[in-house]
C-alpha cells in the first residue's frame, strides 16, 4: 500500500491534535476541592483549564481554588470579564447602592490624600516632590476599599463591563444599564460626601487650599488634552482592578491598587470620579472663580469620555483580542499553522521529507 507525503502530513497531524505538548495552549493547573471520604481525608484533585476558557465557557471563579497566589493573565481576564457581567446583572437599585458607597470611598481616599498634603505648606516650598507623592501614596485607599468591598465605579465598570460585552457574556443593553447607573450612583456618593466634609469643618485651611488650586488647575486645559488625560488615567484604573483581580489574596491586592492609581495620580492625570468630589468640594467653598457649568464642561464631559474610551477599548478589547473573543480567528490561524508545522517535523524525523504540500500562512 503507497502513501503520498500529503496523507502521511495529515496522518501524523490528527495523532498529534489531541497531545499535551508545547502548542497545546494549555494553562496552568489549579486545584479544585473533591472531597474523598477515605479513612477521613480530604484530597485536591488537580484539573486543566484548556484552551478555549476564555473564549466562551466561565471558569466558575467562585468554585476554584488557586494553588498559586496570582493568577495566569488569560484567567485574570477571564475573572475580570466575569466580574462584569456579575456587576451588570445586578438589579439596578443594587447597582445604585454600590455605586453611592463607592463615590463616598472615593471621598475618604481624596479627603485623607488633601488633609495631608494639603497642610503641608513648609515643605511645599522646597520640595514639591514630596507632596505630590504623599498624595499618590495616600489616594489608592479608596480602590482598595471599593474592591474589598464589591462597589462599584463608572471608572472599573467601563472595563469590565465592556469586557463581558466583548465575550459575549454581556449585551449592550445591560453595559448602558450599569454604565449610566453607576455614573449617578458614583455623583450621588461623591456630592454627599463633598457636603459631609463641608458640613463637619474638614474643608479648613491647607485643605481648603489645596482643593481650590486643584479645581482650577483642572478646569484650565482644553477639551482634547483633558480628554487624553482621562484616557492615560482610566488606563492605569482599569489595570489595577485587572491587578487586583489577578491577585489571590489581600495583599496582592493592595499592591495591585497601589500602584497604577499612585502613578496617574502622581503623573496628574484626570479621574471622573475623583474629580466628582473634588470638584464640588471647590463649589462649596467658593473662591474660585468656577460655575457649576465651568466644570461640567471643561472638566468632567471631557474626563468622562475618556475613561469610557480607556476602559472600553484600550483595556477591555486590547485583551479581549489577546485572550479572548476578539482575537479568536488570530489564534486559530496560528494554532493551525504550528500543528502543521509539527507535523512537518515529525515526517522529517521518519524520514520521510520533500513534502510538496503548502504550510498555512499566518497572512
């Protein structure tokens, strides 16, 4: 019986289609509690994920348990994608409610950041430096309380969110939903505790001072520049609620928070949200030239664009087509391409070559 070089390719490829080997894409184990009543003990069973989590089945989040203590970035977004769409299918009052707890968290990060490095006027002078970096090192409490916490921020959810829509998890129904009830869920938090602090004298001296200067700074810039601000800002945002999600335990969490949001802080960037309390903190105290209108629309419409367009597209889509739905076809091309090509060396090492049938191409 004669067999052509082609069928013998296609041959070898099937057999080697289903192996465990380099291509295999397969990610890292985790183990997932099976109790096993055996004289009394209690074992782990180790399981793989494969390769197609995340494209359309859920990794179930909630019922696995991680032997290491970050995830594999293919897992993290899948948790990060899940956790929009847990976050959008909430009933709209609960989204509310989270959302108000998660502007006043923001509140206290801002208030506690501005209380320090607002009174302290005798090093201002010197070294600027330092007040700004106390301030990025103070900011971050807030995230760290809203994602201990399940609140919500229209900032986090432009990513999740858009990343549950992107994986099919999610219509564009439900990402409005919670996009818009989150937004005025984060005013209404933001507003009430800006009045809080007014109302018990927080608002005083170098804090005050240092909000008004803030306030103005921010309202000076025209709308493109802001808007890229707020786009360079949502980016660093999305990726610590993506850090902190990848993260297993408390503080992996806290070092995920910490860090990108002491960064855009420091560099001086723009956050809708906490701009939402900043912002009228300085119209309740006055002083400084601004309108109600003069923030909506130098301030927070450009910010608010462009966190909706970091957190939609340059986060959420960029690695929904890494490891996700939007970069499936990519990596179906590719995974044909090196099943292929293995099969190629396989034929070499039989000794049989001179194949005359093409390789795909990855074009």
């Amino acid at each position: 019986m004669k067999f052509s070089a082609g069928s013998m390719l296609m041959v070898v490829a099937a057999a080697t289609a289903g192996s465990t080997n380099a291509y295999s894409f397969i990610q890292p184990m985790r183990t997932v509690p099976s109790t096993i009543r055996n004289a009394g003990s209690s074992t782990l069973k180790m399981i793989s994920t494969g390769d197609d989590r995340s494209e359309r089945q859920s990794l179930d989040i909630s019922k696995t348990t991680y032997a290491a203590l970050v995830k594999a970035p293919k897992d993290a977004y899948i948790a990060f994608a899940e956790k929009g769409k847990s976050n959008a299918n909430m009933h709209w009052a609960k989204i509310f409610h989270q959302s108000i707890l998660g502007g006043a968290y923001v509140g206290f990060g801002g208030l506690l950041a501005l209380s320090v490095a607002g009174n302290m006027s005798g090093v201002v002078f010197s070294n600027p430096g330092i007040v700004k970096f106390t301030f990025a090192a103070l900011f971050p409490v807030n995230l760290l309380l809203i994602v201990m916490t399940g609140g919500q921020l229209f900032t986090g959810n432009s990513a999740t969110c858009a990343a549950a829509k992107w994986e099919g998890m999610l219509g564009y129904g439900g990402l409005a939903k919670n996009l818009s009830v989150s937004l005025l869920g984060n005013i209404v938090g933001c507003a009430l505790f800006a009045m809080t602090a007014n109302y018990v004298g927080l608002l005083s001296g170098g804090t005050a001072n240092l909000i008004k200067s803030t306030a103005i700074a921010k309202c000076a810039g025209g709308f493109m520049p802001t808007m890229v601000k707020g786009i360079l800002c949502n980016w660093m945002v999305s990726l610590a609620v993506f850090m902190a999600g990848a993260s297993n335990d408390l503080c992996g969490k806290l070092v995920g928070c910490w860090f990108p949001i002491s960064t855009f802080v420091g560099i001086g960037l723009e956050h809708s949200i906490a701009n939402l309390f900043i912002l009228p903190c300085a119209l309740l105290l006055g002083g400084t030239g601004l309108g109600l209108g003069d923030m909506v629309f130098k301030n927070l419409v450009p910010v608010v664009l462009g966190n909706f367009i970091a957190g939609a597209f340059v986060v959420a889509a960029s690695y929904s087509y890494q490891f996700g739905q939007l970069g499936r076809k990519s990596r179906e091309r590719y995974r044909t391409y090196l099943k292929q090509r293995q099969a190629e060396k396989a034929l070499d090492k039989i000794g049989i070559g001179g194949s005359n049938q093409p390789v795909a191409s990855l074009d």
